[in-house]
C-alpha cells in the first residue's frame, strides 16, 4: 500500500478557463512539457479540448503527442538542436522557438520537405534562450526569407520575474519586447502563467499558461486559492502504523526529533522514493481526517512519521493527503525549500495515478 495520485481533470479544464477568462483577447497555448508537469502528457493533452494549441519544451515531445493522435498546434519552446530534430519538427508539423544563430545555421544548411513555423525568441532580460537585441534584426530578416519558415513569422519571450510585482524587471522586459513587436508587426506571445494573472500588459496575441493549469500559483507568497484556481493533483497514502512511545524517544533516523512527552505516533506510507520531498522539516503540514497534523522527524524513502496528539481517534488505515485538495502544495513547497512545479514533476513511477473525471 502506497501514495495515489489523484488527477482532477475537471479541475484542469476549469483552470484552463480560468487562465481564457483573464486573458480573453489572448489564445492559449496550454503548456504541457515535462510530462504537463508531472501529471501526464498525453492525459492532459486528451482533457484539454478547448486549449487553441499545446507547448511542450523538447520535440520528442511533440512528436509524442503527434504519435498518439493529436493534431493541434504543436509549439516546442526550446526548438530543434540536431538536422533529425529539424526533420521531426517538419514532418510531424511542430512550431518551433529559433532562439539561438546554430539554429538558424541548420535551417539554412538542410532543406526540409515542409515549411515550418517559427517563433522568433528575444532575450529581454531572463538571459538563458533567446537573441540579444542587438542580434534580432538580423534573425528576423532571415527568418522572413528562407523557404523552409512558413509566411508568419511570430516573435515571443519569456518573463523572467513576473511572480514579483515589485521587480521593475517585468516592465523593463516589456519595454525592450514592445520595441520589436511595434516594428515587426506580427503574432507576439510574452505572457506564461505569472502573465496572465498579475501583468495584463503582457496578454498579447498568445499567451503561454503553465503552472495555473494545474491549480498552483506563481505568485510570491500566494496559493492557487488565492487566484481562483482548482487544485488537479491531490496525493494521497494512508497510515499503515500506529506506536506509542514516551517522553524522549527518538524519532527517525538520528533521531532528530524526540518526542516531547508520552504520546502516539503514526507511521504513512509515503517517502522521498514516492516523490515527497526528503528536505520537508519537522512541522510540515499534513491533512488526517480533515485536520492538518504535523509531520516529525526525517522523512525516508518509504515512509514518514506524524505527531497524533492532536487525533487521538486516528487508526491504522485512515486517509492522508499530502498535498492537494486541502492542503495547497505551495505549502509543502515552501516548508521544503522549492517550488510547488518540483513537487508535481517529482512523483516517480511506483506511485499510482488516477483520474477523476466529472
């Protein structure tokens, strides 16, 4: 008996409106790369319908998609690296990001049977991918005359700080982007999920909804509550021991919590081999019978130990949720030290998925 992750896909199409109904002059491009964050690809992609198209970070992914049926627009946002990716990327008809000049280079260097759509990537200031500003007129130009680029050449970038409202570095991203998109006059994209919720000058022609589908924020200090989303991950396990030890046993490898006076003990089976984060400390929230309790002591592989004390009804069986409806995975994420994304991409294979369909 281990964790089950329970995937609410009315939950995922809900925020999928909810992200239409911020940025309603926008179409979508629901983001579904790293196996749509952990939650499964071709799944997500099934659920999500009214999604204008799909964007996957790698072109294995695409093609993935393209393989199981799915005939939607396809935007790979790293692009291609290697003549067969650029070959995949025309024959299975996926829009690709051109963020770097060996890029361009392929491009002109290996025809290909079937022009393709290019979204022209501006480094604005998240300085990982993209074309300094000095070199996009260049890309541009090139771009807009090679036979193997379909007629519409679009031009996006990627925000850098946009979970910060008080970082100027959104505005000052903006500005630089603006200057591009006024003189090229085409289809733009800049808005990811942080974008949509809280910088409404960023909804342009496409906007790129990530981790607001899943029902997380990625606002500083704000829940998926707080910005009206649903929750589509919950996962769950169930206590499969109960001890009782008194005051001053150890708990845990090394002991690194001790029991502060006589009291009861539940052992759940869930652990860092399930994708609960080694890291989270003592205190960290989880939900038994509707209430939250404490977890205590060091989290292992199999298994981890919560404080009873304040449910002294508890049994071996009862229900844990350990992120999820409840109990906001930015919580967990934040006593860990990381990110809600980390959790949902970090559930492994053993654990076992279910959906829940309305």
């Amino acid at each position: 008996m281990g964790p089950t992750a329970l995937i609410d896909l009315s939950a995922l199409r809900f925020n999928l409106q909810r992200a239409a109904q911020l940025a309603p002059n926008s179409r979508l491009y629901a983001v579904i790369k790293a196996n749509a964050y952990g939650h499964g690809l071709l799944r997500v992609a099934r659920a999500l319908t009214a999604a204008d198209a799909l964007a996957v970070a790698r072109v294995e992914e695409g093609v993935q998609l393209r393989q199981a049926g799915v005939t939607r627009p396809i935007l790979v946002l790293e692009g291609f690296f290697t003549i067969d990716e650029l070959e995949a990327a025309s024959c299975y008809q996926l829009e690709v990001a051109i963020q770097q000049p060996e890029q361009i280079k392929l491009l002109r260097d290996h025809p290909i049977s079937q022009p393709i759509t290019c979204w022209l990537k501006i480094d604005t200031g998240m300085h990982r991918l993209g074309f300094q500003p000095d070199d996009v007129e260049a890309a541009w130009a090139f771009l807009n005359n090679h036979s193997s680029v379909s007629k519409e050449v679009r031009v996006m970038t990627h925000l850098s700080s946009g979970d910060d409202l008080s970082d100027p570095a959104t505005g000052q991203q903006l500005g630089c982007f603006q200057a591009f998109s006024e003189r090229f006059k085409t289809a733009t994209s800049i808005a990811n999920s942080a974008g949509i919720i809280a910088w409404p000058d960023t909804r342009t022609d496409w906007a790129r909804p990530g981790i607001m589908l899943y029902g997380a924020s990625p606002m500083l200090g704000r829940t998926g509550l707080d910005e009206g989303l649903k929750p589509v991950m919950t996962l769950k396990s169930r206590i499969i021991a109960i001890n009782r030890f008194s005051k001053g046993s150890p708990i845990g490898y090394s002991g690194s919590w001790v029991c502060p006076e006589d009291m009861r003990v539940a052992v759940v089976a869930a652990g860092y081999g399930d994708g609960y984060p080694r890291h989270a400390p003592s205190g960290t929230p989880v939900l038994l019978n509707q209430q939250q309790v404490p977890l205590i002591g060091r989290v292992s592989m199999d298994m981890l130990n919560l404080d009873l004390r304040s449910q002294p009804e508890a049994q071996v069986g009862d229900e844990v949720t350990l992120w999820g409806e409840g109990l906001p995975a930015e919580l967990i994420a934040e006593q860990a030290g990381t990110i809600a994304y980390e959790l949902f991409c970090g559930v492994t294979q053993r654990v076992e998925f279910q959906e829940i369909a309305s």
